[in-house]
C-alpha cells in the first residue's frame, strides 16, 4: 500500500492551532515535572516541526518550478 502525499491547506492551519492548543495546556503541568504532559508536549513540538519543515520544502519547489 502506497501512502498518500500530504497536502497543506487549511486543514494545516486547523492542526497547527490544535497542536499548539495541546502544547499551550500542556505546558503547566508539564513544567510541573508531570511525565504525562511533558511527553504530550513533545509529541505535539515534534508535529509542528514536521509541518513547518514539510511547508518550508514545498515552498522551495514551487520556487524551483516558478522560474
């Protein structure tokens, strides 16, 4: 089974907020040394960062067949 390329619109921007919502009231308790909330944290950093990367790679190939 073949896995479908990614697409980033609007439903990026609804998982980016979602993500940093997770992370927004996590932090607290995460801070607080719970392990819990620190993994969630995370978990939900190392998302964000996969879409930016992703976003940031789309945004030099649409360069790259602009010209």
């Amino acid at each position: 089974m073949t896995q479908q390329p990614k697409t980033y619109n609007i439903n990026t921007m609804d998982k980016r907020k979602e993500l940093t919502d997770l992370i927004a009231n996590h932090q607290p308790q995460a801070d607080a040394g719970h392990t819990g909330s620190k993994q969630i944290v995370m978990n939900a950093q190392m998302q964000l960062d996969e879409i930016e990367s992703n976003a940031k790679a789309q945004m030099v190939l649409i360069s790259l067949f602009a010209c």
